[in-house]
C-alpha cells in the first residue's frame, strides 16, 4: 500500500501563499483587524490564522494589541530596502522634490512592472486637502492618468491583451490623443473632486519603466490649468527619463 504523503514543498508553498493573502488582506486595511475578520476575508481557518500571526510577530511583521492585529514595523525596513535597491525611483526623486517645489501639490511616481501598476513614491502637497494614495499600492491602468499615459506608450495590441475587453475603441482614440499631446488627463474618474495630469516615464527602447502624476482637488486644479499641468509633468517625465538612459549608458561603459 503506498502511503499518500503530501509534497514538502507544496506544503510550505502553501504556507507562504496565506502568510502574503494575510498581509496583503492587512496592507489595505486602514485600521487594526480581528482574527475572525481576517480568517473570514481570506477564507482560512481561525486557528490557521492565529499560528501565521504569531509567528509573523515574533519577527515583527505584524503587531497585536488587545487581540486586533495590524502591519508592524519590520515591513517599514523592507519597503525601505526595496525602494533603495530600486535606482528607478533614486533618480526621479530630484525631479518630483522640483516639481512638488514648484507647483505646491501632490506628486505621485509610478513603477509598471510585469504589466502592472505600482505606487512607488509619493510627495505630499503642503496644503491641508490631501490625496489617500499609498506607497506600494496597486494603481489603475485606466483610471489613473498615469496609467493611461502609459498604455498610450505600448503597441494597441498589448493593451488588448493586457485589459480584455477594457480595451474600447473609445480608449484606443484617447489613448492616440494622449501620445500626441505627451500627458494624460484624469477629471475625478479616480476620485470625485480630484483632477490629476500623468506621463509615462521610458527607457532607451521607449519601453515603459512607469509614470509620473500630479494630483490636486478641482477647486485648486481648474480647467485652465490642465494645458500648463500636464507640459510640466510631460517635461519631467521626459527629464526622468533622460537621466535613467544615462546611469545606464554610464553603467554600460563600466
């Protein structure tokens, strides 16, 4: 009789697909969680999740008070790591410092990576409105303008292939105004009252690396100001750009 024994490695595999559902699950909550809420939204058992969230304590990953759980700090040092190893966002931080400086709102960089879309940086507005965007967060490829500028960077057949059947004929000719006016415009399709200005940030290959936004509510962001906006953000991308083809050309010659 063969004993029906599961794999090692499946099992720790496993392991590790609910650990990541735990915290991703935690990442996007905005407040402290109980484990019958966690277990019932990743659809685990209580007492599965109790054993991963100890174990994730004890490293620091996750903090418990009076029996509800939230992200600890050691995800701070590995956000931290990740973004230090990532030359992509080191260069275009100047650039976001100047455009933040100048125009006094909100900057986001983005990072596309694997056909997705990431919050990698993020430069608050001194005034008190403020945008609810995190770092590390997945953004919208049709609904962020940053998304949109870089779709508008890629051949029409992958955005089919990458958004099915998002991929209207009434994207494809925003898409096309986009390319040529070198920026894309979002009026509050992310989020009401906010009006946002992005372009796509390209390597040597014009190949997408990410995009750059600047976001603002309507009442400081008006009509008018969109042509004025978007040349600023298309002119930073652009620079962005510039400044990554040559670290890699400088790295090349190395």
């Amino acid at each position: 009789m063969v004993e029906n024994k599961e794999n090692p490695n499946k099992s720790q595999i496993r392991v590790i697909d609910r650990v990541f559902s735990i915290l991703f699950f935690m990442g996007h909550a905005k407040e402290p969680l109980g484990v019958t809420e966690i277990a019932k939204s990743v659809d685990l058992p209580k007492a599965t999740v109790y054993r991963i969230l100890d174990s994730l304590i004890t490293h620091r990953v996750v903090t418990e008070r009076e029996g509800r759980y939230e992200i600890g700090p050691a995800t701070l040092f590995l956000a931290d790591a990740y973004r230090s190893q990532v030359v992509f966002s080191e260069i275009a931080r100047p650039f976001l410092e100047n455009l933040n400086h100048e125009t006094k709102e909100t900057i986001h960089l983005f990072i596309f990576d694997r056909e997705e879309l990431f919050y990698i940086d993020k430069l608050e507005s001194p005034y008190q409105v403020r945008m609810h965007s995190r770092v590390g967060v997945k953004g919208s490829l049709i609904n962020l303008s940053a998304g949109k500028a870089i779709l508008s960077s890629l051949q029409w057949e992958d955005v089919c292939r990458i958004l099915g059947v998002d991929a209207t004929q009434e994207l494809h000719e925003e898409l096309e105004e986009i390319r040529l006016r070198g920026y894309a415009v979002d009026n509050e399709r992310n989020e009401k009252g906010l009006r946002c200005v992005g372009s796509v940030i390209v390597n040597g290959s014009l190949k997408p690396l990410g995009g750059l936004s600047l976001s603002a509510p309507v009442y400081r962001f008006d009509s008018a100001m969109i042509t004025d906006y978007g040349d600023k953000v298309h002119k930073t991308a652009q620079a962005i750009s510039s400044a990554l083809l040559q670290y890699e050309q400088k790295r090349f010659k190395k």
